[in-house]
C-alpha cells in the first residue's frame, strides 16, 4: 500500500505462481487434512501439528483449503478438555475465516451450521477460543448471511441481562461488594461484548436493527456501551478495572473516535504516567493502542486489495489519508505518554511501548520523537536526517532519567554512564550508539560534545546527572586521534575560563591576612595571593563565619573536577602527552 504510484502503474506483469508449486501445495494440503482425519479423537501435539500447518496455508493461500471447509467445520464440536484441543477448535475457526468468503455458493445449511456452532463457542468456551470464533462469525455475517439478528441477540443477552444489571445494581447501592458480581459470568460478557463491538459495527442501522422492535437495539447503542464499560471502569476493584480496560480497548478498534473523547483519555494517560498504577493496567492500555493500530494498518492493506480489485489505475493517495490520518490523530494525543513508558522499571512495559513506537514508525504517523533501541534510532537518522542531532540532548537527558530508574535503588546508589558487556572488553557508553551515528560528520559529533561539557559548566543539574555524561564522554567509541583531542581542548577552555572565575570567587570569600585590611592600594597584591600550596591550617583560619557562598564555590567547581579528571584518563587511554 506504501508503494508510489509509478510502482503501482508499472506495466510489468507479476511473476505468477508456477502451477507445478500449487499443485505440490494443493497435495500437501490435501494430505495434511487427511492427517488431521485420521488423528481425529487423539489428543496429541501432532494434531495440532497438522492443523498449525494448514492455518499457515490458510494464510498464505486459502484456496487451497476451499474444498475441505465443509470437512473441517464440525470439528468445531469437539468437546474442549484441554490446551490442546482449545488450541485446534481455535485453528480450525481461523482457517474457516480465511475459507469460507471463497466458497461458491456455500449452502444454507453450511452456513447456519457453521453459525450455531460459532456461537455455542462464544457462550461456552476460553478467552481465546471465543476470540477466533467471533473473528470468524464477523467475517461470515458480515461478507455472506447478513444474519444481524443472531448477533443481536447474543449481544442482547450478554449486555442487557448481565452487564447493565450489575451496573445498576452497584449503581444504586455502593455498599454492595464488588466481589458478589465479579464471577465467571461477569468476566465472559464483558469481555465479548467488547469482542462483538470490535468486529461488528453498530453505527449502521443494518447491525443494530430497526428501532421500536423488541429484538433491535437502540441507536445510541455504542454511546450506552461506552458508558456501561466507563462505569466498570470507576470501580473500586482492580482486577474488574482490568476486565473493563481490556474490553474498551476492544470496542475502541472500530469505535476510534472515543480514544479521542476527553474522559478516555484522561484516564488513559493517567494509567500511563502514575508510578501508583498496577503495572498490568500500563501494559493493557499499551496494549489496547498497539491493537487499534494493528487493525487500522490491516484494514488499510484490506481496502488497497479491495481496490486493486476495482481499478489498477487510479491512486489510493486520498483514500490513505483518511485511514492513517485518523490513525495520526489518535496516537498524537497518547505519544508523549507513550514515550515516557519507556523510562520504567518493568521489562514489560518498556517492550510493550517499544511495539507501539514500531507500528508509529512502521506506518509513519507522527514525526518520531525520541526511543532507545538503536535499530530504530538508525531509521529515524535515515529518514529524517538531522533530526537525531537535533534531539540528541533531548535523548540524552532521558536516557539518564531511565538509568536512574534502572540502576538506583536507593539513596546512596551511583548511576554510571557505561556498561560492562564483557569483564574481557572495555566498557562501553549507554548512549554510544548515538556518538556513531553523529560521529560521521565534524560539526555534528563536536555540536554533541560541547552540548554535554555545556551542562557542567551551568549548574543546573545534579553532581549525578554529572558523573553520568562524564562516563558517557568517557567511553565514547572514538575512531580518530581528533576526537578525544577535541574534548581535551575544550576542557582545556572551560577550565581556564570557569576554574578561574570560581577560584577567585572562593579567594575573595576568605577573610583577608591579618595586617592587609589597611591596604588601600589598589595593585597591591598578597603575598598568598598567587600561592596555589597554602596549607590547609591557613585556609582554616581564614574561613568566614558564613560559609554558605563558600560551600556553593566548592559544589559549582565539582563539574571542573569530572572534566580534570576526564581529561586525564582521555590521555591516559589514547596516549595523548602535553608535547
């Protein structure tokens, strides 16, 4: 779908498939059914081996599998006794969703078979049995019977009768325990319920019935679910806040336009930015986001095969934008949040956020701003070039905040700017990545340098945050001689200009010698003036009784020490002398 229009108007032909490889296809296929026949009632990993095998055909080449669909369909009605056989009920439901739409003519019977036993999976089985299932009832109401009274009723039942109820129940009466209604049942209609919403929807009249009939549902029905699951979210109840924020980001897939809505957003980036949140709500919420993309990007590609279909030569330009303009829209208002997801303790969470900044990337969205694995730090560099050197101090001050959660585990605790892969190797620079992207060219490794040395010089971060750029500076990979000799001439500068502002500021904080106060002359100098060796006992004698201007001399000169003594350790390591 991303490819330009010249590459969509090309007049080359498509290589087709060579017959003789979908014959071989055809017979393994075939093969593989009639494996999956004979193994049929022992429960085993090889039957869900041969199922496994003809869902990936399935995938790749449905037509393949048009023959046996009728053959598979009643394996729906196995009795489910364990994982195993609730992974094959949930295979064969995919593959029929790839199968089905490409049946000729499939009959009624088929169909309302194939119906009846989706649903009796819906109502009766696991999590991720029902997932299959309603994805592929969707698919066979939505493109083929048109039977929206089925899923009303389901829905109906699921909604009204369990879920509004609760709601009402615990509405009028906030004594009541959450834990009497937190059951099996409460779980599984909430959650399909958002499943149902997600796969179906219930803007068109079509799907939500004519009004004033007594099976139909209202208009407004995806306001009042909206509201319903905003409910279950208030709760005082983490474990049914989770139910609830799984189903809504369910319904949110084909309901984009809530994410958007004030309240779902404030409280989505309120689960995202507190340290008190439960870290499976930041990692649902996450997750939630990550699966509307998902679906938008799928639908895209889905609407480019559509349209293929009806033309070869007009461009799909316009209808892109619409699709990933929405997209656009929504993950600017969560990005930010998203984005500080990565400075948390939690593995999990920062993978998560990690698969949501992939996606962004993947289908350009926003202008990136910022994230820390180097494979996609070096994509940004080659799509937007500049931009990496523009944010590099930006990427510098977070990656020391995500350090800091990292390494700190109290107090006391020292965070360092390099890590040890290999006690046989050398330490290297957390962000030395960044250093070679930028390294390439003189004006932009020095623009990083001198932003660095920059911030020891303004004292407006920590003696930590400190320690931590000179770790950086220091095991930075450097290539050529000129690298390290820049920093130590530019220490060399800071120094000469700093070093010597702050030592004639701590000079004039001494009380003066005894016998020099009657000196008036303005050239006069003391004799102890320009004597760097004073003992420590004078300098003692000397100190004011308010030693507070003092005290921040000594902490404003802590950045010149780390430069000295960066310096030092720069000629040490490349050999560099004073000649």
């Amino acid at each position: 779908i991303f490819e330009p229009k010249e590459s969509k108007d090309d007049s080359k032909l498509k290589k087709e498939i060579p017959k003789s490889l979908i014959k071989a296809c055809q017979q393994i296929v075939d093969g593989l059914v009639e494996a999956t026949m004979r193994l049929e009632g022992a429960e085993n990993t090889r039957l869900v081996g041969c199922i496994t095998a003809l869902h990936l055909f399935a995938k790749i080449q449905p037509q393949l599998l048009v023959n046996h669909a009728i053959s598979l369909e009643p394996y729906l009605n196995m009795r489910c006794q364990n994982q195993i056989i609730s992974k094959f009920i949930s295979s064969i439901a995919e593959i029929l969703e790839q199968v089905v739409p490409l049946m000729d003519h499939p009959s009624e019977v088929f169909l309302a078979d194939l119906e009846s036993h989706l649903m009796m999976l819906i109502v009766s089985q696991s999590r991720a049995i029902v997932l299959s299932c309603v994805s592929c009832l969707s698919t066979v109401v939505n493109k083929i019977t048109k039977n929206y009274k089925l899923i009303r009723d389901c829905f109906a039942k699921l909604y009204n009768n369990c879920l509004l109820l609760i709601k009402d129940k615990l509405a009028s009466d906030s004594s009541i325990p959450i834990e009497q209604y937190f059951r099996p049942q409460f779980r599984r209609s909430i959650f399909t319920v958002g499943l149902i919403m997600r796969y179906f929807d219930f803007r068109l009249p079509e799907v939500y019935g004519e009004p004033n009939q007594g099976s139909n549902l209202p208009a407004n029905i995806c306001e009042d679910v909206f509201a319903t699951l905003a409910f279950f979210l208030s709760c005082d109840h983490s474990e049914m806040c989770k139910e609830a924020l799984t189903s809504m980001g369910n319904f949110c897939v084909k309901n984009y336009e809530y994410l958007m809505k004030v309240e779902l957003r404030d409280y989505y980036n309120y689960l995202l930015t507190q340290d008190k949140v439960l870290t499976d709500m930041k990692i649902t919420v996450l997750k939630n986001i990550l699966m509307y993309l998902t679906e938008a990007e799928n639908q895209m590609v889905r609407n480019d095969k559509e349209w293929s279909k009806q033309s070869k030569t007009e461009d799909l330009k316009e209808m892109g934008d619409v699709s990933s303009g929405m997209a656009s829209r929504v993950i600017q208002i969560y990005l930010k949040e998203i984005l500080r997801s990565f400075l948390h303790r939690d593995y999990g969470v920062r993978t998560w956020a990690m698969r949501v900044v992939e996606i962004v990337l993947r289908q350009g969205l926003v202008h990136p701003v910022a994230h820390s694995a180097d494979r996609h730090l070096q994509e940004i560099d080659k799509q937007y070039p500049g931009f990496v050197n523009m944010k590099s101090h930006a990427g510098m001050q977070l990656s020391y905040e995500l350090q800091e959660l990292l390494q700190r585990r109290d107090e006391t605790s020292i965070v360092r700017g390099y890590r040890i892969r290999d006690p046989q190797e050398p330490p290297s620079a957390m962000n030395g990545f960044l250093y070679t992207l930028l390294r390439g060219t003189k004006p932009q490794r020095r623009a990083l340098i001198q932003s660095i040395t920059k911030q020891f010089d303004e004292g407006k971060i920590s003696l930590r945050q400190m320690l931590y750029l000179a770790d950086n500076l220091a095991y930075f990979p450097y290539v050529v001689q000129d690298e390290p000799l820049y920093i130590i001439h530019h220490v060399d500068v800071l120094i000469s200009v700093t070093g010597t502002n702050l030592l004639a500021t701590f000079r004039e904080g001494l009380k003066p010698l005894p016998g020099t106060e009657a000196n008036t002359e303005p050239n006069a100098q003391n004799p102890l003036e320009d004597d760097d060796d004073d003992d420590q006992e004078a300098i003692l004698n000397r100190l004011p009784d308010d030693t507070s201007d003092l005290e921040n001399c000594i902490r404003s000169a802590q950045g010149c020490m780390l430069l000295l003594i960066l310096k030092q350790h720069l000629k040490d390591i490349y050999g560099i002398t004073d000649r």
